[in-house]
C-alpha cells in the first residue's frame, strides 16, 4: 500500500485470524477468497457460502497452518512467516469463463523484462488443460515453455499492460529477482503476491538456451546483506 496505493490491493472482508477456531463462517458474504498468508496454493474460492463444506474446510485450514513451507523447498522467506488466515474480496476476470487470470512479471533489481500469462482458468473445465505463454515487455511472444505448454491460440495483449508494467518495477525495486503477479479485472489492475522462487526454483525451462538467458539477467549484490 505504501509503494503502489490502497486503490491496487484487493480489499479484506475478514481477519487476520491467528487460529481456525477464530473464523466466524455465518458472518462472512456469500463469496469471498481465504487463504493462508504463510503458504502456496493455500486458497479457499467460496462462490456460494451456503454450499461450502465448512466441517471439511476447518480441517483443511488446520492442516496448512500446521506446516512451513520453508522446509518443502527451503525457500528461506516462509521460515519465520507467521501462519494467518485472511479472506479477500471475490473476484471474477470480465469474462468470468477464464477464472481469474494471472499476470506474472519476472523482475531483476526493478526491471521488469519477462511477463507470462497462465490460463489457470482452465482448471474450471475438466476438457481442459493449463497453458502459459511468455511475452517480452512489447509483447512479443517468447519461444520458451516451462512446465506447461503454450497455447493453441495466443493470450490477447491486456487492457491495461502499460500500467501493470509501471506497478510491477516499483514493486520489484533494489530485488535482484522477484516475480510480481497481477490481475486485470472489471475493477481494473489488482496486486495478487510476490514470488522469490518461481516454482521453488526447480521448474525445467525449454529450450535449454533460456535457462541461460534468463540465468544472465540476474545481478547479484557484490555483497550479501542479512
């Protein structure tokens, strides 16, 4: 909120909350996003409350915040992440068909070079498959595929690229890499997270020309601070 604005921050509609038992369920709206502040993947997408498993999501939510994340991948900033529940606003894509799309910028020291749309909307329809696609900052399609392929029919240029571009290097500032994911919707660009290791950092990268590419674009402070 201090570097980009409150108007890019998808707003609260409940906690923090230290512990499970903290959650009131009956007081929350009809829609909403919960998710563990301390993990990955750790969301809860409620489009109608009066048809959520509450008994199975108590136990789902106990069980994440009983684990650190550090020691998966040992990915050192979960280490001392305090566990929190917080739920967001519900949001929706303007075509509500695709989910909700991800706009993910790789950034070196406030740069962003890289940006890669995942079509995780296609997780909503059992014929589907997830694709992604990398783009440079003209969006320019780039030949390069990590885990999932491209897609058959290439990601249209954002309504509001220009912008997305602008909050994500004052986002990424004196990082040496950083991947700062955004979302475009009716309400305009919303901040989504910050990523310090795409997919923990062991995700395979095609062609092997690439791994090196995108391996040079990173400058290392010539001193480490800690």
């Amino acid at each position: 909120e201090r570097k980009i604005g409150k108007q890019y921050l998808i707003p609260l509609v409940a906690g923090p909350y230290d512990s499970v038992n903290e959650i009131t369920w009956d007081q929350l709206p009809d829609q909403f996003a919960m998710k563990c502040t301390h993990g990955s993947s750790t969301n809860i997408i409620c489009k109608d409350r009066s048809s959520l498993d509450i008994t199975r999501r108590v136990r789902q939510l106990n069980d994440w915040m009983k684990k650190n994340w550090f020691w998966l991948g040992r990915e050192w900033p979960y280490k001392n992440v305090k566990p929190r529940i917080i739920a967001e606003v519900y949001m929706e894509d303007e075509n509500p068909t695709l989910g909700l799309t991800d706009y993910k910028f790789f950034c070196f020291n406030g740069e962003p070079k890289i940006m890669y749309i995942a079509n995780d909307g296609a997780k909503l329809r059992e014929d589907s498959i997830t694709t992604t696609d990398f783009f440079d900052m003209d969006f320019n399609h780039l030949p390069m595929r990590m885990k999932d392929p491209n897609a058959e029919t290439l990601p249209t240029r954002p309504k509001y690229f220009e912008e997305m571009k602008k909050i994500a290097a004052i986002l990424s500032q004196d990082i040496p890499f950083v991947r700062i994911d955004l979302y475009e919707t009716s309400k305009g660009v919303l901040f989504g997270e910050y990523t310090f290791y795409h997919s923990g950092g062991f995700t395979d990268i095609y062609p092997i020309e690439w791994r090196y590419k995108l391996g040079d674009m990173i400058k290392l402070p010539a001193k480490a601070v800690f």
